[in-house]
C-alpha cells in the first residue's frame, strides 16, 4: 500500500476544513482603504453553520460579544452586521472575531485610514 505524502495530506486536510469554515469578511471599508465619514462599519457572517456572535475590536478596544442569533435578527439582516465604528484620525486596526456559542470559530482583520 502507498503512503500518502505530505502534501497530499495538507490538501485533503484543507478541503475538509473548508467545509466546515466559518466566513467572516471586512464588506465596508475594505482593508487598506480610506474614509472621510466615519458611518458604518459592514460585516458579512457566514450562513453555513451560522455564527452566532461577534466581537469587533478597534485599535485595541474591543466590544462584548453582540449576541446575532436570533430568529428576529436574522430575520431582518440575515448574515449581515452594521455598526457606526468610532475610528480615530488616521490609521485605524480593525479585528473582527465570529462566535459560535462560547468559541472563537473566525477572526478578520484590516486597517483603514480614516481621513478626518
């Protein structure tokens, strides 16, 4: 019987995962970009398996965790979040974490340069 090589090994591993992964994406800004108004900060979840939290840190600050799984939730915004961030002057860290029940499942980060 043949061995399975290392690679072969890393690829299947990354295609299960891939099944399972939890999608978590920066929709507005987008990272390395720069704003004038300081209005909304877009976050687009993954619907399958759907996250049930998220915390969203900026510059060091970070939030609780907002709970996002209720049916009247997601009724009304689906696998969206929207928030008005407080962004500094300048280069602004932005790191987004996705929750299902108490485990960090997800992370994005970007920066974005809000121009004052």
């Amino acid at each position: 019987m043949k061995r399975m090589s290392h690679a072969m090994f890393c690829v299947l591993l990354a295609l299960f995962l891939c099944g399972n992964a939890y999608a978590l994406q920066l929709l507005y800004p987008l990272d390395g970009t720069y704003v004038t108004t300081s209005k909304y900060l877009v976050i687009k979840g993954g619907k399958d398996p759907v996250l049930s939290g998220i915390a969203i840190e900026i510059n060091g600050v970070k939030s609780d965790v907002i709970d996002i799984s209720s049916e009247t939730y997601r009724a009304a915004f689906e696998d969206m979040f929207i928030v008005k961030p407080l962004f500094d002057p300048g280069k602004n860290r932005i790191v987004v974490e996705g929750y299902q029940g108490q485990e960090k499942v997800a992370t994005v980060e970007g920066t974005v340069y809000f121009l004052d």
